[in-house]
C-alpha cells in the first residue's frame, strides 16, 4: 500500500520555514509535553492545524507515546450550537466527556492544546449570557482535570500557537494574507527560540532565568505589590504563604514539562481580598470570544467594584457574574520589557502570547501551586487565606515601558522591581 504524501510543508508552510517547523514540533514534544514511553497524550486543536498536528504526531510516536488522541474542534460547529440550541441544553455535557479528562488524569497523561482561531470573531456577535452558560458548563464537566491534573501537575499539559490566515491578518493588517502569515509564523518561531539550531540549550538557559527570578522573588517575603503608571495605581496583597512560579513545572513523578510555550512570567496567587485600587489594561484581550478593550478596572477590599471599556462590555459583565469569585484576584504576575514578545512591538492579541509581554493580574481561579503546601488544603482554608476559587481565569495585561512595580516587604522595607517596564537589579539579565 502506498503511504499518502505528507503535507506538513503544503501550501500552508513557506518552504523556508520547514526547519523551525520541525524543531517547534520538537520543543512541543520533548520540551513543552515531555512525552513519556508508554504515555497516552490528547491533543486539542481546531482543524485548521492538521499539518502542524501531522508533524506533532510523528515526533509524539518517535518518542514513544502509547496513544496519541487527536481532538478537532470546528469554532463554527460551536456556533452553530450555542445559535441554534434551546437555552435549557446549552448546560448539558455527555458522560463521556467527563470520564475522558478523568483518564487523563488517573493515567497520568500528557495533554496539548493548540491554540490559533481560523474565525477570530466567530462569538463575537451571539448572547453572552449563552457563550457564557456552555463555557461554565464545559469547565464544571472538566473540572476534576483542573483541581488534579493541572493544579497537582498529574497531567503534563502544554499550550502552544499555531498561525491561521485571519489571526494573521489581525496582526499585521498592512500585508497581504500570504506574508502575513508568513511572518506570524516567523515571530512565533524567532519568540519560541526554534529559530535557530541551539534552540534547546536556549530554553534551558531561559528556564534557568525564570527558575532564579522566581526562587529570589519568593525569598524576598512580599507582602504587596504596588503598579504605578498612566491610568494606574493598584495595591495587590499577598498571601503569606506565597510562592512565585516561573518556568518548568514537575509531575509528582519528577518529570518536567513546560505550560505555556513561550513563557517569561513570574506569577503567584494574591490573597483575594487585599487589592485596592485603580487599573488601565495596557493590552486588549478575548472573554468570550469577544475582544474586550480599554479597559479600566477598580478594586475596592478585593473584589470588581466599577469597570469601564470601549468594546467587550457585555461579554466582560457576563463573564464576571459567573460566581462570587468571577470579581477577584486569582493570580498576579510580572514580565518585563526584555521579554521577546514585548520587543517585537505587536499585539498579538491572543492571550498566550500577550500574557507573556507585560505584567499582569487575573480574575477568577488561582493556583495552588502557588501557596506553600497548597496542593493539600481544603476548600475551607483556601477561603481562610484568601486563595480565590472560581470556573473563570482570564489574564489582564497592565503595565507597559511606563509603568513601575515596587514590592513592599514583610519587614517593610520598600524594593522596586520593575522600573519603567525593565527589571531591575539583580533582577535583571
């Protein structure tokens, strides 16, 4: 039987970009997932992608993954349901649907999901109210797969991009949609470090920066983080048990995998109720699918007391009404403009990629992970110390090259960290 062309340099992949093609789908593999012998490995991705699945899916079984599962997801089938369904079944989830993440959890698996919108707008105009209900109901049936597989790393997960022609042209609108994508895809590679042939020992370097940062950040006991720039002035407390995240994370087995690919972060979980104050979103982002912008938040003892946008508004308002903990903080991280995402000088306007160009704070659920003994408290002392919980967690840009970030020690010494977007001192590369 004759094996059917592979087309993983089809139309879709300039020529030239064939070798970074094939060192991303490395990185992913060996670096973002690190697929283990034997491992089962879902893989999520709108159709769109089938070339960059078809090399991910060779690389997975070159590493010896013992089943690959392929789930395609068509944005306009997604449409179409929450158009077209009655209201009393947008809650509803198969059994199946939930078992699935179970198994992924209890076999400890690996998990990739690939981001890409071939429709960026195609939400954008249905009921939020609706978007909002199937999305709550999506992560209630998963939910055993965040609480355990990604908050306990049982799950080595990975999220990545890949280019389509729309996403494309949403970046560089001034191209035509051939080079636009071709320069996506291009930037994606050059800010993945797959743009040339040390791009492993780049991301161990990188790793190693991230690891150290964080390390030196928890050390130093931070009882507040102050954001000062155009538009903002914002207190967020911390929680005494906090720890800060960069880089790698560890399955319980001592495996390494990388969440996000790229990542420059710097995260860790504030205490909910300790956040005052006024805030400028300094980038637009996705609730929804919808693009929300100009955004302007206050905080008042924690939690959303008024916020003002020029486009988003009622996606944002529904999306905050999802629980009690929709208004709160569950997550604060710092990025500096020596991150190669801020230095392209794009908006990417995809979250993985902006989150990863400026500071940032996220409402909604937090990370355990992220608290000293975390993993092992109870709903109960979570609400105790103010670690938020949530079905929503969207990332919030909120600095840029004019905006500060002091800390405010537990001894009450004050220590700048970030000045006019740069890290500073031994902060610094």
């Amino acid at each position: 039987m004759t094996e059917p062309a592979n087309h993983v340099s089809s139309n879709l992949f300039h020529p030239d970009l064939s070798e970074s093609l094939g060192r991303y789908a490395q990185l992913i593999v060996a670096h973002g997932l690190n697929v283990q012998p034997g491992q089962l490995v879902q893989v999520m991705s709108e159709v769109y992608h089938r070339p960059l699945l078809q090399a991910l899916v060779s690389e997975m079984y070159q590493r010896g993954a013992g089943f690959v599962h392929v789930e395609l997801s068509d944005p306009l089938l997604q449409r179409a349901r929450i158009k077209g369904s009655r209201a009393e079944f947008l809650s509803s989830t198969p059994a199946f649907y939930t078992a699935k993440f179970r198994e992924l959890v209890d076999t400890e698996a690996a998990n990739l999901k690939v981001l890409g919108p071939e429709f960026p707008d195609y939400l954008s105009d249905l009921d939020p109210q609706a978007v909002n209900q199937v999305r709550k109901a999506s992560y209630q049936a998963a939910k055993h797969f965040y609480t355990e597989g990604i908050e306990r790393s049982k799950v080595h997960w990975c999220v990545v991009a890949a280019a389509t022609p729309a996403w494309a042209m949403r970046v560089f609108p001034h191209l035509s949609e051939s080079a636009a994508v071709l320069r996506l895809w291009e930037e994606i590679f050059r800010i993945c470090r797959v743009d040339k042939p040390d791009f492993m020992a780049r991301w161990d370097l990188h790793n190693q920066i991230l690891t150290r940062r964080a390390q030196d950040l928890t050390a130093l006991n931070i009882r507040q983080l102050r954001f000062i720039g155009p538009g903002t002035d914002l207190v967020v407390g911390l929680s005494e048990r906090a720890v800060f995240r960069g880089g790698s994370a560890h399955s319980p087995k001592g495996h390494s995998f990388e969440p996000n690919l790229p990542t420059e972060e710097c995260f860790t979980t504030p205490d909910c109720r300790l956040t005052n104050g006024i805030v400028s979103a300094t980038r637009p982002f996705l609730v929804n699918g919808t693009m929300v912008k100009g955004l302007v938040i206050t905080f008042k003892d924690g939690e959303i007391s008024h916020f003002e946008c020029s486009a988003g508004k009622a996606a944002l308002e529904a999306y905050l009404k999802s629980d009690a903990g929709a208004k709160k903080l569950g997550e604060v991280a710092l990025v500096g403009t020596d991150s190669p995402i801020f230095q392209s000088g794009l908006v990417f306007e995809e979250i993985l990629f902006d989150e990863n160009a400026a500071c940032h704070i996220a409402v909604g659920s937090a990370y355990k992970s992220c608290l000293e003994g975390g993993a092992d408290l109870s709903e109960a002392q979570c609400r105790e110390i103010g670690c938020n919980s949530s079905s929503v967690h969207t990332d919030i840009m909120i600095s840029s090259e004019q905006v500060d970030v002091r800390a405010t020690l537990a001894n009450g010494e004050l220590l700048t960290l970030i000045e006019q977007g740069r890290w500073v001192g031994s902060f610094a590369v």
